[in-house]
C-alpha cells in the first residue's frame, strides 16, 4: 500500500511537471515611438471613447458586487433597460442604447462585460454560458482534479489564473481589450481592488498609464476574474509595472512629483495623485495584485466617482455640455442583507458567521457613504453642465440652456416590496452556482425594478418614453 501511494504520488507529480505549461497573460509594455518614447493614447476609457456626444442622455450605470445573485439581478436590470423606449433626436430606441458606461465588481463584472463584447446576444446566450451554468464544478475542479494542479507547485501561477482561463473558455474566447474598444460606447469598467493601495483599480488605459502599460492586449477574461476574485478562494491576479523604463515619460495628467506632499491631505484628489505617485514609483510599486473589487466597493460606484474627480471642467465636460440634458446614474444592487438575527442570540459563535457579520457591516456603511457621496456629484455635475450650456447659448436645439435634469436611481434586492420574495432572494448566498429556479426570480426582480422606478421615469419624461407597461414581479419561481 505504501508502495502504491509512493508511486500515486510520483505520478503526479510527473503529470503535474509534463502540464505545467501554462504562460499567464502579462500586462505588455506600452508601444515606443521611432525616438523610443512611449506612445500614450486614450485608448479604452471613458473620454476616449466619447469622441462626439451620443445623446441627450449621460447614463452610467454600476452593478455591485454578490457573486451569481448580484450578476442575475444586474442581468435582470439590462433586459429592463432593453424594454424602456424613449425618443432622442428624433429616433426611437431603448434606453439600453443610451448607456454610455458600465461600471462592474465582482458578480456584476460578468454581465457587464459579457454585453460589452456581444450586447443583444446577452439576451440569448448569456444564461446558458453562465447563469445556468455550474461554475462551481469548474472551482472544485480547481482544487480537486490532479491535472489543474499546477498552481501548488508553480509559484508564478494561482488559482484564479486557473479560474480566468475557465472564463475565457466559457465566455470570451479569446477577447482581449482591443475587442471591447472596437465596440465602442458604452465603457465597460471592471472594477478589481489593489491590494497596496487599497482602492478600487478600474482596468481602463489610464490605470495602465501608470504602469506604463498596454491595455489593448489584455484579455477580458483575467479582468473579470481580478474583479472576481474573492479573497482565501483565489489568489491575486498580478500586473507588472513597467514603469522603470519610463521614468522620464509621466503619462498625460499625473500629477507632478512631490505633488500630493504639499497639497491639503484630507482631499480626495490628493489621495488618489498619492496613491499615483506610488503606483508610478518603481521602487515602491514593481507589481501590482488584484482581487475582488466588492473589497474597496462593492457597488461599483468609486471609480466612476474617483473619475469625476479628476475630470476638467473646460475640456472634458464643455465637449458633451451642448447635448446633454439629462445627467443618471443607476446602481443596481445585489447585496444580500445583515443577519437580522443577531439581535436575538445569547452568543454569536461559528467563524463563517462572524466573518460575515463583520464583512457585510462593513460593506454596508462604506456603500451608504459612497452613494451620498455619488447621489452629490451628480447634483454638482449637473449645475456643472447648466452653465457651460449657459455659457454657449441661452436656448440649444430648441431647449432652454438650464434644461439639464440629474439623479442617482437606485435599484436593490432591498426595494422588493413583497417580503417573503424580498427575504428568499437576500438570502441567495454569494456563490458561482445558483439553482435555475433563484436565477429566473433575481431576473425578473431586476427587469421590473428598472422598468417600473418612478424616478427614472419621472427624470425621463420629457423624451417621450413610449407606453410601456409596469412589469409586475412574479412571487413564486415558476408563476
């Protein structure tokens, strides 16, 4: 019998040694210039993409953080935004089409960029390639099947590297960066945490610009599975700077060295030119790890938020000012609820308890602060986009200069009004597999809470949205 396992184990060990042949996807330096400057574009970001105004309309929209639970629900959401018709310059069309940013963590991540890559075939395939699909098997396979094992004796290969590889069989076949910027609008920003830095790392060029890195080659399935990647599960997904070999080439809008040692330290735009100055330092920064974006927000909402921050009043904004009407945010939130119990127990033991006592509190009072924080930048931007319209003409295609209109709508498992239905869905836990049954009820919960809201209603109700029907939210799987 020792025998036997002796040579069990030598067995695959040599499996393990002929299999390990896996090259993970590093990030690639930057394209050089005939003189060898690095060549800096906008590449895949938001103002990048943005090259002319799309429509009366800026409409971003974030989905949280909850594992299948929150990618059902924000799944749900899409098909809502589908079924919304309004009227814009004269054309008919959904709201879908009007969305001109996606901001995703975690669960969420996948539906976004799922509708990034394909949009309508997310109605027809999505479901199959991941809703109903067992991803489960594929992480126990991970930890269980000999063959995947290469991440115990391969240091420079981890769990979740195993994990993007099933993604992108499943899902992205192949895509890269460069496949979601040829889409075009709307930008799909998927959200991980940097585990240094502890804020959220959206993968956009400018991120990458810090490393002096190019995104276009990255692929789209080691994205979502950074953003993904919940913490003891997986393992970091791991980005290397490349910025020693750029030290004389900041890129565009960094901010100068020293910068934020001499500015006002409780500034969040301070903050975020520190936490730069170290991702483009690199003796403090040589890589970059990245895991679960639900860690530094779990709604999706910081980096559209950090990037308000930075934005320039006369560039960036007075480009789309002219046409842009209505200013909506939409967060769409899969979160389950606290333990309500709690309250009612002698003694709370049990670890996988305590943990998530403490996770959720935690997550629940940073997304209440974030959504005071976002629900305020969209009142500033709106005054914003008032006077620079005010500044070009007092009346523009016929409507008054200060018809501009703003809100941060939100939609959430929490708003379900039914309670047997609300409590059976929170109570969906954060995992890859779901029964189908839970898949089609999160579903239609997203679908009719994006229909019926009477505020994103109310604030699109000068672009003459067509009759649609209120969506009535099915109690039971099945009815």
């Amino acid at each position: 019998m020792i025998r036997l396992r002796a040579a069990l184990g030598g067995a695959i060990l040599l499996l393990l040694a002929a299999c390990q042949t896996s090259q993970v996807a590093m990030n690639a330096p930057l394209p050089r210039d005939a003189a060898g400057s690095p060549i800096y574009r906008p590449g895949y970001s938001l103002l990048g993409l943005m090259t002319k105004p799309r429509g009366g309309i800026f409409l971003a929209v974030a989905f949280s953080g909850g594992g299948k639970r929150s990618a059902a629900f924000a799944y749900g959401a899409l098909k809502g935004l589908r079924d919304l018709t309004i009227i814009d310059d004269g054309a008919r069309k959904p709201l879908l089409d009007e969305v001109d940013y996606i901001s995703a963590v975690s669960g969420g991540s996948f539906p976004a960029a799922y509708y990034g890559l394909y949009r309508d075939r997310v109605f027809t395939d999505f479901e199959t390639d991941f809703l109903k699909r067992d991803i489960n098997a594929f992480v126990w396979g991970v930890y269980l099947l000999p063959w995947n094992w290469e991440w115990i004796i391969n240091p420079f290969f981890g769990t979740n590297d195993a994990m993007a590889a099933v993604y992108d069989r499943l899902m992205f076949h192949g895509a890269t960066y460069a496949d979601l910027k040829a889409r075009g609008l709307p930008m799909i920003s998927i959200d991980a945490t940097d585990l240094a830095g502890g804020l959220a790392f959206p993968f956009n060029q400018s991120s990458f610009d810090l490393l002096c890195s190019n995104l276009d080659t990255f692929p789209v399935s080691r994205a979502v599975a950074a953003s993904a990647g919940f913490p003891i599960l997986f393992s970091p997904i791991t980005l290397t700077s490349h910025r020693e070999a750029c030290l004389n080439y900041p890129p565009p809008g960094a901010p100068p060295p020293g910068w934020a040692d001499q500015a006002h330290r409780l500034s969040r735009a301070t903050v975020l030119a520190a936490n730069a100055e170290r991702t483009m330092d690199p003796e403090r920064t040589q890589f970059v790890h990245l895991m679960d974006g639900g860690i530094a927000d779990n709604l999706a909402l910081r980096s559209m938020s950090n990037a308000l921050v930075q934005v320039d009043d006369d560039t960036e904004l007075r480009r789309i000012a002219a046409s842009t009407r209505r200013v909506i945010v939409i967060s769409v939130d899969g979160q389950a609820t606290r333990d309500q119990t709690l309250g009612q127990r002698r003694v709370i033991n049990g670890l996988g308890r305590i943990i998530s006592a403490v996770s959720s509190t935690q997550i629940d009072a940073y997304s209440f602060e974030t959504l005071l924080l976002v629900d305020q930048q969209v009142k500033e931007l709106t005054e914003k986009l008032k006077t620079l319209r005010c500044q070009q003409a007092k009346v523009i295609d016929g409507h008054d200069c200060n018809d501009v209109e703003g809100g941060l709508v939100q939609l959430s498992l929490s708003e379900i009004q039914d309670r047997a239905t609300r409590e059976r869905l929170q109570a969906i836990p954060t995992s890859l597999t779901i029964p189908d049954a839970d898949v089609d009820a999160l579903v239609a919960a997203g679908q009719a809470q994006m229909v019926n809201n009477a505020q994103l209603r109310a604030l699109l109700a000068d672009f003459r949205p067509e009759a649609t029907p209120r969506i009535a939210m099915r109690t039971r799987p099945g009815r």
